[in-house]
C-alpha cells in the first residue's frame, strides 16, 4: 500500500531574515565571486590594525612588551633640541626599545653627535609604532600622520619666541600648545609651569641629563694658566643667542677670546683670538677645558646647556639671566647671574679675571652641580611616561 504523500509545510521568513538575505547578497554582488566586498575588506584591515596595536598596549602596560618609539625631529642640523632626543633615542635603544628617527628635513646622517638610532624620512617612516613623538612645533603634523598607539608632544621652550612677536610661525608655534591631541612632555620646571599656567595643560617633566661619557675635562687645546681665557658659545647668526652682545662685553677685558658659533662668523670689528665653527659634540670637551670664563648672554632659552657642560669641564660660567637658569645655575654658588647687559656682563668677568679665588669657589661649586644631572633618572622618568600611555 502506498503511503500518501506527507503535506508540504510552507515556511514562512521574517521579515528580519529578508533584510539580512537581500545585505548579504548586496556585498556578494559589490565584491569579487566567493570574497568579501571593498567595504567589509577594508573593515577587516582596520579591525585587525587596531586590535593589534591595543593588544600590543596591554602587552606594553604589563612591561611584557616595550613600546615601539618613533622621535619626528626638524632635521639633522646642529642643535641643542635635537641633541636631547639623541640622548633619548640612544638611550631608550640601549635598553632594549625599537626606536626610529624621523627627520623633516630630508638629511638622515647626523654628523655632529653620536647617534645609534636610524634616521628616516617620513615616506619611510614605519607604520608601526605604538608611540610618537613630537619634537619642535613644526613636527606636530608629521607625528600626526605618522600610525601610533599614542602621542606626545616633547616641549622644549616656547618657540614662538623665535620668531617676530605676532608673525604668522609665532602664531603658529603658539597653537600647537592647545593641541588636545597629544600628551605633554617637558625639559624644564618653568615650562610645566608655563604650561599649566597658560594653557592649562599637565606635563611630564623628563629633566635633562649631562653625559659624562662625552663632557669632562680633557686635554686641552692649549693649557690654562696664563691670561685669563674668556669663551663665547652661541650660533652667532641667531640673535636671540645674544652673540655680538657678548663680544661687546668682552671686547675691552684684559683676556683672550675664544668663541665657537654653529652658524655665522664673528664679524671683522669683533675681537676675536680663536676661532671654532660646527664643531662636533664629542670635541666641545677640549675647547671648554682650554677655558677659564664661559659667557652666555641669551635672550631665549629653555635649559642652558653650556654652563653646566663647562662645569664639568672645569671653567665657570657667567650667564645673563634669562628662563631656564633657575633649572640648576645658583648666583655666586657655582655661576654669575647678570642682567642681560653688556656693561654688567663686562663687570662680572673682570671680577673674575681680577679673583682667582673667587674663579675657585665657584668651580667648586660647579662641580658639585653638574655630577646630579644623570642621565639615567631622566630616563626611567621617560620610560615610566611611555609605559604610562598618557599619550594620546
């Protein structure tokens, strides 16, 4: 006996099954046969990108992981700037942490200063990084391009003093500041302070260090102990560096001259016994040590650099006060601090040429000071920051 036929049962979809039908089969026309549209491709790439990098964070915030750095850096020119992210980037390599240089400028080989870092152009720049790291004002654009994780803007001075108050880069050097897409870094206790002050803004304050390594007495060029030897440190076609200013104090003073300038010649009229130009980092030692008296007489400036490089070479600086003296030059302890005059710059080197014994105390002083600025506190302080993810 034939079994009857069992009775079709039609079913019916929901109206929800319908629309999730008709989207898939949208997608599978727009893409290639048997592989997922541009779209959802391009959702893949991105979702895997970002999963990537906040799994590599969790990895980098448990210290399983170090975070992978790129430093975005004007150029490859002299400069005390870049010289401190050359000690960072040095610095942070040595420890184990992948670092990569990004130079704006189109130059990759540093010359001046020992660097073990790879510099790049942006068009070559890696892509990644799980932090980037914004140097002068000009680099926050590069470091936004740039993938990463995170951001930091590194401050090293207000720099839009370098240029004409109200000029269109003072002006565009003072936005960066407001940048809300960057955590802070900074050098100096009166830029956190500025900062804070002005803007609003915390930072983390990462002090510079002295590289003992590179900065201390050594032989000199020509041995102290005759007349009284004055040197003048500052890129002499730079204004604001306060150079011809200098020379003016000098330029009656029973002492010989000695100037290094970066950029620009001293000119004819200047009194000038010795000459030095772009003279690389590692050869400084030996003009300071030739020296008795450092002159700095600028106008701008973030930390001072020289006056505690002559410190540790065994001179004395005297300094015109300026932002930045307050981080570690203490008057009549291990410098003079004078108004940013000629005349009392003149009258505090010639009371140093006229008292040996004073020269001494404030040596002393001097080398007191430079033997606390390690670099190895400013960079466990720099590791804790990008650990820290206070980037952006």
């Amino acid at each position: 006996m034939m079994k009857p036929d069992k009775p079709k049962v039609r079913r019916i979809m929901s109206a929800a099954r319908r629309r999730k039908l008709k989207r898939t089969a949208g997608l599978r026309r727009r893409g290639s046969a048997g592989s997922p549209g541009p779209g959802r491709e391009a959702g893949y790439q991105a979702g895997w990108r970002d999963g990537y990098r906040s799994g590599r964070w969790v990895a980098i915030s448990q210290h399983i992981a170090k975070p992978r750095v790129a430093y975005v850096i004007p150029g490859c020119s002299i400069s005390g700037g870049v010289a401190v992210v050359l000690q960072h980037a040095n610095r942070l390599q040595q420890r184990g942490y992948d670092v990569q240089l990004v130079s704006q400028d189109g130059h990759t080989v540093v010359d001046w200063h020992p660097n073990e870092v790879p510099i790049v152009t942006e068009a070559n720049a890696a892509q990644d990084r799980d932090v980037v790291i914004a140097t002068f004002w000009s680099t926050t654009h590069t470091a936004r391009r740039i993938p990463a994780h995170h951001r930091f803007y590194f401050i090293q001075s207000d720099e839009s003093r370098f240029y004409k108050p109200g000029s269109r880069l003072s002006r565009m050097a003072w936005a960066t500041y407001k940048s809300q897409d960057f955590a802070f870094l900074t050098m100096a206790g009166w830029l956190q302070r500025w900062l804070q002050q002005t803007f609003h803004r915390k930072s983390v304050y990462i002090p510079n260090g002295l590289d003992l390594t590179l900065m201390h007495e050594a032989e000199p060029l020509a041995p102290r102990g005759g007349r009284v030897r004055v040197l003048l440190e500052g890129p002499i076609a730079v204004p604001n560096k306060g150079m011809s200013e200098a020379f003016a104090a000098v330029q009656q003073l029973d002492c010989e001259i000695w100037c290094v300038s970066s950029a620009g010649s001293p000119h004819p009229s200047w009194r000038c016994d010795r000459f030095f130009e772009r003279v690389p980092y590692e050869q400084m030692k030996h003009i300071y040590s030739s020296c008795d008296i450092l002159l700095k007489m600028s106008k701008v400036e973030s930390f001072l650099y020289p006056p505690l490089e002559m410190m540790a070479c065994g001179g004395v600086p005297v300094v015109a006060d300026v932002t930045g003296t307050d981080e570690y030059l203490v008057h009549g302890y291990n410098s003079l601090i004078v108004p940013n005059d000629a005349r009392s710059a003149a009258a505090a080197v010639a009371s140093l040429i006229a008292d040996p014994a004073q020269r001494e105390l404030l040596k002393a002083g001097g080398q007191a000071t430079y033997l606390n600025w390690s670099w190895d506190r400013s960079i466990d302080l720099l590791e804790t920051a990008l650990r820290g993810g206070g980037g952006i």
